[in-house]
C-alpha cells in the first residue's frame, strides 16, 4: 500500500514537475566563460586525479557472503 500511495503521490506532482522542467529549460544557460570567471574552471589537477581501486579485503566471507554460482 505504502508504494501505491507513493507513486500515486508522484502522479499527482507531475503537473508541478513539468511547469518547472518547462522554467528550467527556458532560463538562461551557464557558460564556461562563467565557470571560468567563478574560479571553477579549470579543474583543479587533485579533482581530476583518478580514484584509488579499493582494497582488497582479507578477511573470508561471512555466512551468507559467499559468491553465487547460477547456471548458464
């Protein structure tokens, strides 16, 4: 019941939702030009940097943690 009321509350917004997405899209555009003038271009060389590959644990798989094996 809770996930039919929700989607039925999702229906009813719909209206809103596009008179905004309608706004949205008509309002004026950011340029990189103005990233650029607000100091957030470029990017700075540490937020470009590709992430660490995590680590790997090693420690074994608790009950129910195995990996599952599902025929082809």
């Amino acid at each position: 019941m809770a996930l039919i009321n929700a989607l039925g509350l999702l229906v009813a917004l719909e209206p809103r939702q596009a008179r905004l997405l309608d706004a949205v899209s008509k309002g004026p555009l950011i340029t990189t030009d103005d990233l650029r003038d607000e100091g957030i271009l470029p990017i700075p060389a540490y937020a470009s940097k590709e992430p660490k590959p995590p680590r790997l644990s090693r420690r074994s798989p608790g009950p129910g943690q195995e990996s599952l094996d599902f025929p082809n």
